[in-house]
C-alpha cells in the first residue's frame, strides 16, 4: 500500500512540476511577451513620432516616440492585426504573429499628400 500511495504522489508532483514549466512564469499566469518597433516614413525613411500603434480587439495602445519607435507589453503569443495611424498619413493594418519571444517590426506609412 505504501508503494502504491508514493507513486501517486510522485505521479501529482511530477504533473504540478510540468504545470509550472509549462506557463513558464511558475505562479499560474501566461508567459506575456511584447511587441517593439519603429515607424517610418515610406517616401523618404525618416522616423514618425506621434503615431498611434493599436493592437486590434484589445486595448492596447501607445504612441511612438521622438525616433519613432514603440513597444506594447503584456501580449500572449497569438496573431494580432496591429493597426497603425497618424494624422497625413494612411492608415496600414497588418497582421502579426507573435511567438514565444519578443517581436521587433518596422512599419511604413504613405504621407496622402503622396500618393
């Protein structure tokens, strides 16, 4: 009886032990990641500050800052449509996929007085 009690409770540990790998934060949350990048121009590559980067169906957001570069934390790997705006420029939507890591992206925007 001894022996069958210590294997189930070897079995409950090792299973406690692979759930806490297995969201790779150890408390029972999800491993978040985030999503950095820069926004550009796409005429003249020079960097936009003041763009808005969303991340659709949440509310995350941010603005880029005076290089034109952002990050949004607290993303799940997933695929996202990250829609970016500023005013005079057109607005893009692309779709993303994050993985495990971080990502990193450029951006280009077209200035409307361009096209």
């Amino acid at each position: 009886m001894k022996k069958i009690t210590i294997i189930i409770l070897s079995f409950i540990l090792l299973v406690g032990i692979n759930s806490a790998f297995a969201d790779n934060t150890g408390d029972g949350t999800p491993k978040t990641v985030s999503l950095s990048g820069k926004v550009i121009d796409k005429s003249n590559q020079e960097t936009l500050a003041g763009a808005l980067i969303r991340i659709e169906g949440t509310d995350l957001e941010t603005y880029t800052d005076f290089d034109g570069n952002f990050t949004i934390n607290g993303l799940l790997p997933d695929t996202y449509k990250v829609k970016c705006s500023m005013i005079s420029y057109s607005d893009i939507e692309e779709e993303i996929e994050i993985d495990q890591k971080s990502s990193n992206i450029e951006i280009k925007l077209q200035n409307v007085s361009a096209d």
